[in-house]
C-alpha cells in the first residue's frame, strides 16, 4: 500500500480522490511491469479492460492516417493515466499507445476501477474533469492545426517539448528526443518540411541541432513565432 500512497500517478492522477482503503484495494489487484522504449502498451481498436498509470516515462498516443501516416495526437508523461476514456466508453481505443523510453507501469482492471467510479463520487468528479482537459487539448489542437502555420506549429511544439519535459543538463538539449518522422507527425506535416525548416531555425540560431538532438537558443524568437 505505501508504494500507491506515495505514488506520483496517485498524487498527480484522479486517483488521488482514492481512500486509504481504497488504494489498499488498488494495492492487491494492480500489475506492475517494465515497457521498453518502441514497444506498444495497446494498440488502436484493442479493447482495453483496465487503466494504465504512468509512473515512470513517457509515450505517444498515435493514430495511423489512411496514407499510413503516424500522426502523434499526445504525449504522456509519469503521473498521467492511459485508457479512461475508452473504458467508461466501452468502446475501443482510438489511439495508439507507444513507449518513447523505458517505462515502469501500473494496470489496474476495470471492475475495481468502475467500482470506485460507483461509490467514490470525489473520484468520478475528478476522472469526468480529466477527461474534460483532454478535450479542451484536442480542441486547441484542431484550431492550431487550421490556423497556425507549419513553421508556428513546430515553434509551439519545441516549446511544449521544453516546458513539458525539460532539458538535459550536460547539453541543454530537449530531454525528450523524438525522431525527425515523430516531430513531423506531431505537427502534421511531411518529414521533409520538418527537416527543411529545423535546418532554417538553426541556421537562424533560434535553435541549435546537435546531431539528432535539438537545444532552444531563442526562446523568446520562438515564442513570436508561434503566437503568430
């Protein structure tokens, strides 16, 4: 029980709404086990009998386009849950869930969490709200992907990448190291035009590309860039 008290994805989660007795609850039925990075925690269209909590790590959520295109939708990090949505639903999931870096989770089974659900209505509250943030993203997305161009979307995202996730120190560099195809499906456009205009930031010295690695030298540029 002291490892849910004192979790992260307690603290951080809807689950902090949880009694003692209730993580007790959470304690005995949970399966804890180790994802390595590339590998999936589900796949779109899986029925999902459970939730994942993230304590360590961080993965994307992912949808195949009908032109094979992984268009990145979200990233989530330690703290966060996995598969709310899609088990009160009770529909499939709509997105892939891939692992960026190992990751340490928990799976806890939908009859224990539904249970809560019923008799902790504190923990309903704060599932429903959670579910709620989601959807203002989803929706901020839509609108930043029909109003904003390329060049301002990857402005916002390096930034989100930095505020988000933070940096290595030894460098300066995004902790979180997505690939040249990853960075171009969060912002929804060819590879190539991701390349083109990684290479126009750095030769302007907004950013500066350190082999695979990207450090923000003008964050300041950066922000002007994506509030256009």
């Amino acid at each position: 029980m002291g490892n849910c008290e004192q979790c992260i994805v307690r603290q951080l989660s809807s689950l902090k709404a949880l009694t003692k007795d209730e993580l007790l609850r959470v304690a005995k039925c949970k399966t804890s086990y180790t994802i390595k990075k590339g590998a999936n925690i589900f796949d779109e269209g899986e029925t999902l009998n459970g939730i994942f909590c993230i304590r360590e790590g961080v993965c994307k959520l992912s949808k195949l386009s009908a032109n094979g295109k992984d268009q990145i939708v979200k990233l989530v990090k330690s703290g966060e849950l996995l598969g709310q949505r899609s088990m009160i639903s009770e529909e499939p999931a709509n997105l892939t869930a891939i692992a960026l870096e190992d990751m340490e989770v928990c799976f806890l089974p939908k009859s224990e969490v539904m249970h809560f659900f019923t008799t902790n209505n504190q923990f309903s509250f704060e599932v429903m709200k959670s579910i709620c943030v989601d959807l203002k993203e989803s929706d901020d997305q839509t609108v930043s992907m029909a109003q904003k161009t390329v060049k301002e979307r990857l402005a916002e995202t390096l930034l989100y990448l930095e505020e988000e996730f933070g940096i290595n120190e030894k460098d300066n560099t995004l902790r979180i190291q997505l690939s040249r195809e990853e960075l171009a499906g969060m912002i929804g456009t060819a590879t190539e035009s991701c390349i083109r205009l990684l290479s126009e930031f750095n030769k302007n010295g907004v950013i500066e590309l350190l082999g695979k690695k990207i450090a923000l030298k003008d964050k300041v540029q950066l922000k002007r860039l994506a509030a256009n």
